[in-house]
C-alpha cells in the first residue's frame, strides 16, 4: 500500500466511558483507508463501533474519555489529528476533511429549515460563498439521483425517508471531504430504498473517489460495499481483511459464527445451531488478548493492511 | 392441519384529512395449526394492519374474520374472550411490550391467575416452566425486572408471555428485527421449536425476505404490496422461482444485486410526496415494466 494513498489513518485507539462504572469501548483499535476505498465496521450492538467513529470524528460525549492512539486525516496540506484538538478547531476541520452521517439521520434535519437552508448554514460556517454553495449543493442532489430544484424549497416532513437520507450524504459532500463515516446508513429504510441508498453511494464514490468508513451489523452489506471489512467484538478489532475472503474464508470463530447466524436465501435455509455465535463472554473470557496474527506467514502482525490479520485465540 | 382463523377477503380502509386511504385491499388468508406463514412487505404494505386484525386489535372495513369457524362478528362476549385469549401478539420492541415495574415473574404471573385462574403457587411454578421454556434460567431471571435484561432476553420474557394463556394463533410482527443477528438466530428457533411443540397457527411480519425463508422453511410465504397480497407460495418455490415482479425485486435487494456487479441499471426515479407521513418513499412501479 502506497502511503500517499491513505486518506484516514487510526492507530491504537482506546477509548473509555467514565461513569458509575468504568467502561472500556475501544481497545487499540487500528484502521486505515485509502482514497477512493470503502471499510466497513462490523459489530453487534455494544462492540464499540459508533464509538470509535465518534471518537475519529471528535464528536464523543462528555463522559468518554480517548486513553491513547491517535486518527490522521491526510490532507493536501499535510496530516491533522483529529484527537485532541480543540472544539473550535475541529469545527472547522470537521467538515472539510472528513464528514459525518450519523445513524439515524433522516430525522436529523431540521424540522423547521427548507432543505435549501441547511446547505447554506454548512457553507457559510466553513466561508463557501452562497452562489458557489448553491451550485455545489445542486451538483450533489443531482449526483444523489434527486431533482435539485424540486428538493431545494422543500422541508425535510415533504421527503421520504429515502430522500431525506440522500440530502443527508449530499450534505455531508457540500466541502468535498476525503472520507465520510456513516453509521448504518440504510436502517430505518425499506429494502428497496436501501438498495438505492448504497447504490447512490457507489456512484458517488465512483465519480468523486471519496472513501467511506461505514458502520453496520449487517455481514452481507459490508460485503457488497466494502473493500475491506473490520470486525470488531467487545471493543477489539479481531479479524481484517479484504471483504471477498473474510466472507468466503472468515478466521476469526465470531466472524464465522456472524456468517453462519446471517440467514441466506440461497443456500441450505435451515436455521444453524444456536450456538453458531460464540457469546461476547466466552470469546473474552477465552483471552482476546493474544496478538494479531497474520494469516499467510502466521506471525503476529501489525494493522494497517492488505492482507489477512486474524487476533489468535487462546484454545478453547 | 386444521383451520383456526381465517380473513375472508378483508379490507381495511382509514380517513386522513378527507381522504380515503386503503391500508389492506381485499386480502384473504388461512390459518392452520402446525403452520406458519410469513408476512413479507416494506413499510406502508399494510402487513401490520393484518397483524392487527387477526389479533382482533383492529376490525376490517369489509370482510369477515372467521375464528374456529364462527364470524368474528356473530361471536358473543364469551366467544370475543376465547378469541382474544386464543390469538397472541409479540411485537417488535421488547423494550416497550413489557411493563417496567413488574419483575419477569410478576409479568407472567398476571396473566395465568386472572385468565387460567390458577393459585399463586401454581402459576408461579407455571411461570418458571414457561421461563425454561424459552431458555432462561428461573432463578436467575424470575426476579429480575426488564431493565437489568437485554433485548433478546426481555423478547424471550415477551415470548413466554404470549403463551402463558394457552394460545392456539400466534402473530409475531417484527418480533427480532430489533435484535441483533447473532442472537436472533437462538430467539428464532426457539420460538419455532415452541410452536411445534404446541402445534401453533403462526402469521410472522417481517420486512425481512432472508429471515422469512429461514423461520418459514417447509410452510410458506405472502408477499404483501400496496395493501394487496400478491404472491403466496411456499417457502422454498417463492424464493427459488419468483412469479411476481414486485417478489423479484425484494429477492434482488436482499441478495444485493446491482451493487458491485457493475450493474447498468437506471437508479429508480424518486419522487417527492406530499405532506403524507403515512407512506414511504414508493417503491418504483414494476408492474408497468412488466
């Protein structure tokens, strides 16, 4: 992998919530995205996955606090880590070089605001002049398969869900961003518009090389999105890889255990045994301490990557 | 396999600001012991309202609900109880089926005094088995209250509810789309095994076309569109062998066609709606391609 490529680059990241009780989120997590390619963060509910995102994007919570590791953006003008910057700061980077679509963002445009309205509010807090804004935001709603003048003087109650999530990416591309993370993009959408979505988001990909860091549970969407899937289990990163052999060869007993819980149309539809999933408990109860591990030469290994790193398991 | 209920060309019509909306059209559909049929549609299909009416939650517009043969509105106040206690709903949102202040014990205790009367020790022990039933431990879990459960715990509790009155129809709408994958798996097949066991008539909503296939393997499937049931099949000939347009293109989505492979198909026009909160973004208009 060429390093002038990268356009995100996460290393270590640890990540802790700080409450009644102590709560580690992310543990040395480690991810790295190219231009023009898709990761996906895959992990169920509580493996940490939106929080790593947050942390990427200096959007966590008061009550989480980052313990170690760092993010890069790369930009033309050099690298900016995004951890530890000042809230004013990152304002103004936030943006421009990485953006954000959150979870649930069909309702998180404002009610009251014409769609026309949040394109400007976004362009005048980054300095973009309003008819440059315009021009861009209808290009974008256009590229999102939307018909710009119609969506322009529109309320965000006048749009369908499917629409709404389109504004939302549109939005989110208005500083043409190196890399945007989206958080289950597609839930809260019916099946049809979801395959839509992701199609809009190809293409978009396809014409601008953005690089996505996409959040989901979903194996099978990752799979049809990503170039590379992450899987990430009680905080930890346990299996990378490039997303054709993770599903057709997945290493890591999780992973496998996803693969074999997703129901299938086309293989043989019986339901597989219950335990196809290791629980979270047993898989860090069994040491997910051991070393990532480099599938083809079986030495332990360092992510960042373009091979196979699985973390070893201790014997059951 | 022997009738239970059945929905004689029901339908369900709503008024919205003067306006006639059709959330089921003249949907007719049998249910048996021992026999499962997945409801399959997107959001605004109307899947739901049938739910609903097959509970008894809802009454139809048009139509007849016929309940262990007698028309559910020929049956008197005794037959309406029968019927209410004999179909069950399970709805998607364990967080929000289960009532906080009750502990699981409590929650399953309720039901069997006031409905089966039963003695407190004997429904408490009753509870327990039901507790086992679904795979929770009773001592670990029948004094626990729902927040200190996970999701798939507490649709678990959900699940043991529903049986507590003896029911002979289960509706399940949604019932694990709120769980994660990895535990929707063990929630299914226990609810399977348990229907089995108590040769149950099961409609299961779900927007979910893989799910459906795996839960429905061996029974059957509806596809529901705009209201209208437009393909029911069994399980297996309606995955392999889609005769309706609308089917195909679920089974393309599920499947993920079109993305990756490089697909030259035209992006679906979207349309903009008016004020109709109601209804989601339409799906794009197979029949005229046909």
């Amino acid at each position: 992998m060429s390093p002038d490529d990268l356009v995100l680059d996460v290393r270590d990241l640890t990540v802790e919530y700080r409450g009644e009780r102590t709560v580690r989120a992310v543990t040395e997590l480690s991810v790295a995205i190219r231009r023009g390619e898709t990761v996906a963060l895959i992990g169920e509910s509580g493996s940490g996955k939106t929080t790593a995102a947050l942390a990427i994007l200096g959007m966590l919570p008061d009550s989480a606090h980052v313990l170690g590791g760092g993010a890069t953006v790369l930009t033309g003008t050099g690298p900016i880590d995004l951890i530890g910057l000042a809230p004013r700061e990152l304002r103004v980077l936030r943006w421009r070089h990485i953006a954000y679509v959150p979870q649930g963002s069909i309702n998180a445009l404002n009610p009251v605001q014409r769609i026309s309205r949040h394109f400007q509010q976004t362009a005048h807090a980054h300095g973009l002049a309003a008819d440059e804004a315009q021009a861009r935001a209808f290009e974008l709603l256009e590229a999102v398969h939307l018909d710009a003048p119609r969506i322009w003087g529109s309320y965000p109650h006048e749009l369908s869900g499917g629409t709404r999530q389109r504004v939302a990416i549109a939005l989110a591309m208005l500083l043409r961003p190196a890399v945007i993370v989206l958080d289950e993009p597609t839930t809260a959408l019916d099946v049809l518009t979801q395959e839509a979505v992701l199609r809009t988001l190809l293409d978009l990909q396809a014409q601008t090389g953005v690089s996505y860091l996409m959040i989901t549970h979903d194996l099978a969407m990752a799979g049809a999105m990503a170039d590379r899937i992450v899987t990430m289990v009680a905080g930890r990163a346990v299996e990378y890889g490039d997303s054709a052999s993770v599903l057709a060869d997945p290493r890591h007993s999780y992973t496998r255990g996803l693969l074999a819980a997703m129901p299938s149309l086309d293989g043989d539809d019986a339901m597989p045994p219950t335990s196809a999933v290791p629980s979270v408990a047993a898989i860090t109860e069994a040491g997910m301490a051991g070393p990532l591990v480099d599938i083809a030469t079986g030495r332990a290994a360092e992510p960042p990557l373009t091979g196979r790193i699985v973390r070893e398991e201790a014997p059951a | 396999m022997s009738e239970l209920l059945r929905l004689d060309r029901v339908t369900k019509t709503y008024r919205q600001r003067r306006r006639e909306v059709t959330a089921v059209d003249d949907v007719s559909l049998t249910l048996g012991s021992e026999q499962i049929v997945c409801l399959v549609g997107e959001s605004g299909s109307g899947k739901s309202t049938v739910g609903r009416i097959v509970t008894g939650l809802t009454d139809p517009t048009r139509g007849d609900v016929v309940y262990d043969g007698v028309r559910a509105r020929e049956l008197g106040r005794r037959g309406l109880r029968k019927r209410r206690l004999g179909v069950q709903l399970i709805q998607q949102d364990p967080y929000a089926s289960l009532n906080p202040g009750l502990t699981v014990q409590e929650a399953l205790v309720a039901p069997l005094r006031r409905h089966l009367r039963l003695p407190s020790a004997a429904a408490r022990a009753r509870a327990n088995d039901l507790l086992a039933d679904v795979g929770l431990t009773p001592d670990t879990f029948a004094r626990k209250y729902p927040h200190e459960l996970s999701g798939g715990q507490r649709q678990r509790v959900a699940i043991a509810r529903s049986l507590t009155v003896e029911p002979r129809v289960l509706v399940a709408d949604e019932a694990v789309s709120m769980l994660d994958v990895s535990i929707r798996v063990s929630v299914l097949q226990k609810l399977r095994g348990l229907c089995e066991d108590r040769q149950l008539a099961v409609l299961f909503i779900t927007h979910d076309l893989a799910v459906a296939s795996q839960f429905g393997r061996d029974h059957s499937i509806a596809v529901m569109q705009h209201g209208r049931i437009v393909e029911h099949r069994p399980t297996h000939e309606l995955v392999s062998d889609p005769q309706h347009a609308y089917t195909r293109a679920l089974l393309a989505a599920a499947r993920h066609e079109g993305l990756r492979s490089g697909s030259t198909a035209e992006p679906p026009v979207v349309h903009l709606h008016r004020t109709d909160r109601s209804r989601r973004e339409p799906a794009p208009d197979i029949k005229k391609k046909e």
